[in-house]
C-alpha cells in the first residue's frame, strides 16, 4: 500500500478513522494465526490477560507485521516521517466467551501527548459484526477527552472497563475487515465492540500505537522501537526486534515491558480490573 489518498485523509480528518486497507493476504494471516496459537500451546497463559501486550517482541511475525511497510507508509501520512512503537495488543475474543470492549477513547489513560498517534488494528481473522468488530462513533474525536466511568465488569476486554456513557449506538461505524486489512483511529475517537457470536476466534493485532518521535509518555516509563525516521528527541528508551520465536531474553523484555505497562494503565487507580 501506498500513503493515504486525500480522500483517506479525508474520511480520517472527518471521522476518526480509515477503514478498510489492505495490507497483506489472506495465506499470510494464517500463518500469522498459526504463530499466534503455537505460542499459546506451548506457553499457554503467555498471551493472557496482561501477557497481551507486546506479543511482537516475541513473534517474528508479529514483528514483521508491526513494521511492514505498507503499514508504515499509512502512518506516515497522519504522524509525520519519524515513527515509533510504543506498543501492541492481542485483542483476542474466543468464541462462546463473554469478551466485548466498553466505548472509550485511547487517549484517556494511555498517557501519551501530544496525540501525535495513531493506532492500526489489523485483522488476523475476518472481523465483522457477527463476531464483534470494532465500532466507531464517527466525528467523536473532534471534541475533548470525555469522562469515562470505571466499571471492572465482567467479560471487558478493557483494563479499567472504562466507559463512556452517552454513545448513540446505533450510530456507529462497524469496521468490518477481511483477514490481512487494517483500520487506523484516531486517539480520542469513541469506539467499542460488542461479543463475538461466531463459532471462531476473532483476532485482531493492534499496534497501540505507533508515535510521532515528539510524543512524550506522562504516565510513567515505556521503551519504544524506532519504526522509520529518526528521532531528535530521544524522549524513549530504544528497544531492539525479536531475536527468535519466545525467545528467553525476549520473553524476559516482553514481561519487563508489560509491568511498566500496568504502572501506567492503572495510574491513580485504587483498584485493578482481572482482565
Ligand atoms: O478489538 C477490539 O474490539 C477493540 C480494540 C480497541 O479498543 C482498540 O484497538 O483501541
């Protein structure tokens, strides 16, 4: 894929988001997939509740994908050319398992100014309403960070169940993406997603999110990788790639990364969600 087309941009400055790109095939997330279930089977709570994020220093393939090009040149267009990765989930949702994403907005309790950001959520498996796609409340990101109410309930994929409470549902945008597509969002627009109904996995890989090198984390401390660019500001501790499929010492990095992680997820916080 090529940088965005004016009317992407367009469809991004007046909604929050683009949707859908194409950015590898169908063979490839499979492959994809496979990595992702061959690392649960032999490490089986490796990418479990705060073991979800940053998967990519561990998987060659989810390495390849966080720094694939096509996806680079997308984000290059929103952010500017000097880019970095400051993280990624595994928004997993299992079949017959209660698993949804309250509405929220990124920038909230992530930390990360200015919203020089953008984040790419790609499809790993077809994601569509009857599984639970994302759904965006478009033009939200215009206004200012909402409030959110903390809910920890129950089946939230979301670490506070952080939720804003006047979205007109059946408004929204589904961002339905055939394996191998991407969407990217904008930080402060509105979305969620509702319970996956199918009898598969929906599995979607999100790079949470790729910055410009000029956003600094407020929150607490998290290392980045340079994704393109250079970066004059040095705001970040560097980090390298994976050097093999669950590698030790990328293992051990992986954990180092999410503890630091839950600092900031849960900053001010009195209590800590169980996903
Ligand atoms: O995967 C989902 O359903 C929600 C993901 C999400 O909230 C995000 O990528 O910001």
């Amino acid at each position: 894929m090529t940088y965005l087309s004016p009317n992407q941009l367009k469809q991004y400055e007046d909604e929050g988001f683009v949707s859908p790109l194409d950015v590898f095939s169908k063979e490839k997330s499979k492959e994809i997939r496979d990595e992702i279930e061959l690392i649960e089977k032999q490490m089986p709570h490796e990418l479990e509740k705060d073991g979800r994020y940053n998967a990519h220093l561990i998987s060659p393939l989810l390495d390849w994908v966080t720094h694939h090009p096509s996806i680079l040149n997308t984000v290059e267009s929103l952010i500017g050319k000097n880019i970095l990765v400051c993280g990624t989930t595994l928004f997993i949702k299992n079949p017959n398992i209660k698993g949804f994403v309250s509405y929220h907005q990124d920038a909230k309790y992530i930390g990360l100014e200015p919203h020089n950001w953008v984040t790419a959520w790609v499809a790993i498996t077809d994601s569509n309403e009857n599984n639970g796609c994302m759904r965006m409340w478009s033009g939200s990101h215009k206004e200012n960070l909402k409030d959110h109410d903390q809910m920890f309930n129950e089946g939230n994929l979301l670490t506070r169940g952080q939720t804003v409470n006047d979205v007109p549902k059946s408004e929204t945008t589904p961002l339905i993406l055939k394996a191998g597509q991407m969407s990217l969002h904008h930080p402060k627009v509105v979305h969620g997603s509702d319970l996956n109904k199918s009898n598969d996995r929906r599995i979607g890989f999100v790079i949470q999110s790729y910055i410009g090198t000029n956003v600094k984390q407020v929150l607490g401390k998290n290392s980045v990788q340079l994704a393109r660019g250079e970066d004059k500001y040095n705001y970040h501790e560097k980090i390298g790639r994976p050097n093999s499929l669950m590698n030790k010492v990328d293992l051990k990095l992986k954990k180092q990364e999410n503890d630091n992680l839950q600092e900031i997820f849960y900053k001010g916080s009195s209590k800590k969600g169980t996903y």
